[in-house]
C-alpha cells in the first residue's frame, strides 16, 4: 500500500497553486499533490475515484468563478461519508470578509480555515497529527 | 408638485366636521370621521399624514385615541383639539399620544391654519428624513460591498506575491529565482491593472464634463492601437465616418471604448474563426452613433439586464478575469455625458453595444 499521502489543491488563481504545492513540497510529509484550476473539476475527481484515490487532504480556496468554495462544500457534502471522514477540508483564502470566515468555520466539512499566504509552517503545525502516519 | 397632505379629524360634533372640511378642503386632502371607530377604519384603508382628534368623545378619549393610531401609523403627526384647559390631559397628550399640537377648542381659524401648517411642515421634512436615511442605507449597503471586493482583489495579488518571496527566501536555485520573478511580475501587472480600473472609475464620477473637439478617426484607431497588442490574432475593423465637427469629452469617450473593446477582446470566442472587433462610428450634426461589434462568447439573455451592474459578472466573466467594473464604468460615463447605450446579444454568435452620445458642438 503507499502510504505517501495525498493533497488537493482547489484555486483558480494558478501563481497560488503553485505556491501551495511548492510550500507543501518543502514539510516532511512527502506528499503527492494534485491541482484543480476549477472547483467542478476537483469534484468530478471525487466523484469518479475510489478511496485509494482519494486526498487525505483538500486545500480550498474561497473566491472561484463558476464554483466558489461554500458552492463546492455544497456538492461535496452529498459525496459518501465513508469517503468523506477521512479527508480533511482547509479553506485557504485571503479574503478579510468576517462573513467568508464566519461561514468557513460554522461549515461542519470545514477543519480549519488558514489565510494566504500559504507557508510550511502553518502548514506543519496544522497537519501534523493528521498526516503523522506519513511522516518519514 | 407635492403631494397634498393628507389629514384626518375625528370628531363626534359633525358641525366642526363639515366646517372643518369645507375650510381645508382645498389646501389639504382632508377625511372626516365622526367616531373613533368609523377613524380606525379610514387610518387601516389609507395612510394619514396628520391625524387630529377631538378629546371628549363618547368611545374613549382623544389622547386614547391618538395612543392607539401610534402603532397603526406610526409616521403621521398626531394634533388633539379639546375644550379643556386642564394641564393633566395636556402632559398627558405629550406623552402618551405623541401628540405634537394642542388647540384649544372653540377654535380660531387662524391658530388652527398654522398649528396645521406646522404639523404639515414637521411630517414633511420626517418624511425626508427617513428618505434620505434609506437613501444612506443603500449607500452604506453598496459601500460595505465595494470594500469587501475591493480588498480582496487587491489583496489576493499581494498575498501571492508575499507567498512567492516566502519560497524565493527559502530557495536558492537560480533557476526558480527567474520564475518567481516572473510570477511576481504578473502579479504586480494584475495588481497595477485592477488600480487602474479603480482610479479610472473614480476619476469619471468626480470629474467634470469637458468639451472639445474630437476627431473620431483619431480616437477610435488610438484606442484599437492600445489594446491590438493584447490579441495578435484578432482582427480590428474600423469604420469611421465624420464629416461634421464634432464636441464632447474625449477622456470619457475613451474610456467607453476602452472598455468595450477589451471586453470584446476578453469575452472573445476562441473556437470561432476570424475572431474581430469592430468600430463603427458615424458622426452626424447632433450626435454620434458609435457601435463595437464582435463575434464572441455573447451574454445569456437573462444577464443583459444585470452587466451595467457593478461587481456583476457572469460564470463567464469571472472565468476571464472580469473584475465587474468595466461595464459599470461605461454605464457611468456614458450617463455623466448624456449618452445612451443599447446591447444586442446572442450566446456564442457575438455582442453588440449601440451607443448614442450627443454632439455638444452648440453649447461650445
């Protein structure tokens, strides 16, 4: 079994994808990272992929065209639960709008809410007891 | 002209009804009512703007009365009209009526004309107030949003580049250094660009209207010239007719332009062949038509009416970049100069925006 875990990244702004998976590349987990431009995208994987398959952790974003992040909670949270409960959703965003955090963080699928920029550090000290497992 | 004021007398004398009614009939759209009853009734079916009662009356007391007509119309000016002279009814119509105006009864015509008048001048300007309150609130509304979007389209650029330097401090490669300076280029043009939007904005709703002459040829090429370089592969007709001077105000009239053509370029249909944008400018001896067609995406019928809308933007829009301003810009512009502005649309057959700006040339 590979036991390297694996991250999504859900942006529409491409630079921030980047960064993400960069600054995710520099912790100790040695994760494998998958990126999605749209939010429907990221879902269409969900949907289609078994639990092997499946992230152990989603990093979205907030302000997307077509599917927001809340509009893609919306659709995740229909996705089975056996799936679901062991995946972890982080809302990344730089918004300063008290309303996008507020309703980050009374959404029961959301497991923090981290502000952009993106670096290891908070990347670490959240993550690491849920990705212990993997750390090598 | 204004309205008529609306007034209502309760009283259970139907001499003092009638001549009070036959005395303000003109100035005032006056409602009679001989009991409290036949009152509440009147004040459920129609709003009152000053509501006077009698005091002594057979079902309760006017100051009763006026208590009650506080919930049902809360707005109007509430007068009490009563032969007593005693100082308890009078503290007691303050307080617990809400009752502006005390006259004593019988009555002189002319001190009831300006406790009236005063009444009427009191409704007026609360009615203006709680106008200009909603007006505010709207305002505050609209505010609260633009700061929200605002920010974070200038934030989300920033932040990227904050998190570019936090990798670039930690990476030394050289390679990636060439990259994360590229990254933070386009950032900061992103950045630059929403600005520029921004100030463009504000600059049109500040400025004055000016008025010069303008050689459409000019403006029209000047503006494609700017904005060929965004799509090389893209083809700018222009079809320009101007025999006759012509006066307006050039910065704006660039501005409108700018901002359709760039959408024209933005909401372009990639898959279509021979993607263009054309100018057509005809300019006649009271006003110019401007058009600026194209072969694009197009816009759904159910958005037309919402695009002059600031921070709208439609899936597409926001898939291409939109900031929501542009076309809010437009609308703007074209309003501060007299213009008008008509859209023609169909989803991935193309746009057309028809607009006609007066020609200030007799003014000038």
């Amino acid at each position: 079994m590979n036991n390297k875990p694996l991250i999504m990244l859900v942006d529409d702004n491409k630079i921030d994808l980047f960064i993400h998976s960069e600054v995710i590349k520099k912790t100790p987990f040695n994760a494998a990272i998958i990126s999605f431009n749209f939010a429907g995208d990221a879902l269409t994987y969900l949907e289609n992929n078994e639990e092997t398959k499946w992230p152990q952790v989603i990093m979205l974003d907030i302000h997307m065209p077509i599917m927001n992040g809340f509009d893609f909670l919306d659709k995740y949270e229909k996705l089975p639960e056996r799936l679901r409960k062991k995946c972890l959703v982080v809302m990344v965003s730089s918004s300063l709008n008290t309303d996008d955090l507020k309703k980050a963080k009374t959404n029961s699928e959301v497991a923090a809410f981290l502000e952009k920029p993106l670096n290891s550090e908070k990347f670490v000290s959240l993550l690491s007891s849920f990705l212990s497992d993997s750390l090598t | 002209m204004t309205e008529k004021i609306k007034i209502l007398y309760v009283d259970d004398e139907k001499n003092n009804l009638v001549s009070f009614q036959s005395y303000y009939r003109k100035e005032y759209d006056v409602r009679i009512a001989a009991s409290v009853p036949e009152a509440l009734k009147v004040l459920e079916e129609a709003e009152m703007n000053i509501i006077i009662s009698d005091q002594n009356m057979p079902e309760i007391t006017g100051v009763e009365f006026l208590e009650q007509t506080i919930r049902l119309r809360p707005n109007a000016v509430r007068m009490l009209i009563t032969g007593q002279s005693d100082l308890g009814v009078v503290i007691e119509a303050i307080n617990r009526g809400q009752i502006t105006k005390f006259v004593q009864k019988p009555w002189e015509w002319e001190k009831l004309s300006l406790a009236i008048e005063n009444c009427a001048l009191l409704y007026r300007s609360r009615a203006e107030l709680r106008q200009k309150n909603k007006e505010l609130q709207k305002a505050n509304d609209e505010l609260n949003k633009f700061v929200y979007s605002l920010s974070h389209d200038l934030r989300s650029p920033l932040m990227s580049i904050l998190g570019i330097v936090h990798l670039a401090k930690t990476n030394k490669d050289a390679f990636a250094e060439k990259n994360y300076f590229d990254l933070i280029e386009s950032c900061v043009s992103k950045l630059d660009s929403f600005i520029r939007n921004i100030i463009e904005y504000y600059k049109n709703s500040r400025g004055e209207e000016i008025n010069e002459s303008i050689d459409f040829k000019l403006l029209g090429e000047g503006v494609f010239d700017l904005l060929r370089n965004q799509d090389q592969g893209m083809a700018f007709y222009t079809e320009i007719e101007q025999n006759t001077p012509f006066f307006g105000d050039t910065l704006r009239l660039k501005v409108i332009l700018n901002n359709l053509v760039s959408n024209a370029i933005k909401y372009q249909n990639a898959s279509a062949e021979n993607r263009f944008v054309k100018m057509k400018i005809t300019v006649l001896k009271n006003e110019v038509h401007i058009s600026v067609s194209d072969n694009g995406i197009g816009i759904l019928e159910k958005h037309i009416e919402n695009i002059f809308k600031l921070f709208f933007r439609t899936e597409n829009s926001q898939d291409k970049d939109g900031t929501g301003i542009g076309l809010y810009i437009v609308k703007e512009a074209l309003e501060k100069i007299g213009g008008t502005i008509k859209v023609t649309s169909a989803p991935m057959v193309g746009s057309s925006f028809d607009l006609v700006i007066p020609n200030k040339i007799q003014t000038s």
